[in-house]
C-alpha cells in the first residue's frame, strides 16, 4: 500500500487517496445516520407527547434527562397543537406505506436462512443511508420483496406475503388522503417500519 507524501513523494504504508476517500465515505455515512436519527427522535418525542405521554416517561423510555426531554419539547410548543398522531398500521400515505415496505424487506432479509435474500444488501444500504426512498429506490425494493417472496416463499410465512400484497395495492392506487399527516416523511417511514415489523413478529417466525 502506497501514498503520496506532503512533498508528492511515493511512500511505503502511506494511505492512497482513494484509500482515505472510501474511509472518510464511510465515516460520513454514520455521523449522517446519527444526526439524522437525531433529528427522528426529537420528533417522535412531540408526537408521543401529543398523544399524552408524560416527561418522565419519555425520559425513561429514551434514556434521557427529564429536562433534556423537556428541552425538546419547549422548543416545538410554540408551534401549536398538530394534528393528533395515529399509530394505526394501516395507513395510505407515501412514506407510511414505504415505512412498510422497508420493515417487511427487514424481516424477509432475517428471516431467509444465511442471509440469502435478495432484499437483504438493500436493507443494509437504506440503514446506511446509502439508499433513499426516491420512486426509483422504491421500485426497485418492491422488485426485490417480490423476488424473495417467490423464491423463499417456503421458508416465509404467509402473512409475509399478505403485507406485501396490501402494502403494494395501496402504493399502486392512493388513498387521496387531503389532510397532512403527522410526522415528517422521514419520521413517518421509520414508525410504519418498527409497526410492521412489530406486526409480522407476532405472526412467528419459522
């Protein structure tokens, strides 16, 4: 492994330029991934507090300080009320229903044995923050789900399939939905992802 040193001369041991961009690459991705997660929490905590959450038990829940959760809070209070938060799974906006897709795609790509599912490279790279849910992210998930779900239909549950079939119909024809929904699309995806995989773990895995 060789490198260029602040002279421009080769050096044994030295990182190369492309070697120390993949790094840095890399690094970026987490400190963006956590900021982002950052940012995800502060939200959940008003929308939970919407609902009537108490401070302590935000605090307790997040393994933050009660006035660090109150600190979060006072600072969207001036905006008003929202609209009340539905926890509900079935829901037909964008992001809830891509939120869906995402958990489902997760638990295809645990479930399948030695980490065989086609899915599974795309789930990774979307926690990485590698992937984003553009329409062209999204249809290529939905051909991966479809993939797994046929080739390893033996090893998933039937309910696997049942999600993906509802998930798709309600991506294929919208619901119309004209008031906002709660959340930021972002927030959004990441609720509907922990209630689908919340819903298929009751199923039982094989």
């Amino acid at each position: 492994m060789t490198g260029e040193d602040k002279n421009g001369t080769d050096r044994p041991g030295a990182l190369t330029e492309e070697q120390a961009g993949r790094m840095l690459d890399e690094l970026n991705e987490v400190i963006r991934a956590g900021e982002q997660a950052r940012a995800e929490r502060a939200e959940v905590i008003q929308l939970l507090a919407a609902q009537g959450w108490t401070q302590d038990r935000i605090a307790r829940l997040t393994g933050m300080s009660q006035p660090a959760v109150s600190k979060q809070m006072a600072r969207h209070r001036d905006a008003g009320p929202g609209p009340a938060p539905d926890f509900t799974l079935d829901q037909g906006d964008a992001p809830w229903l891509e939120g869906r897709l995402w958990g489902l795609a997760e638990e295809i790509a645990e479930t399948v044995p030695g980490g065989a599912a086609r899915c599974a490279p795309y789930v990774h790279a979307l926690a990485r923050g590698r992937e984003r849910f553009t329409p062209r992210g999204v249809d290529e998930l939905r051909r991966l789900v479809e993939e797994d779900l046929r080739t390893h239909h033996g090893e998933l549950p039937g309910e696997y399939r049942t999600a993906y079939d509802r998930i798709s119909r309600a991506l294929d024809v919208p619901s119309g939905r004209q008031e906002p929904a709660p959340g930021s699309p972002s927030v959004r995806r990441t609720l509907a992802r922990r209630l689908q995989r919340d819903a298929l773990a009751d199923t039982g895995r094989p």
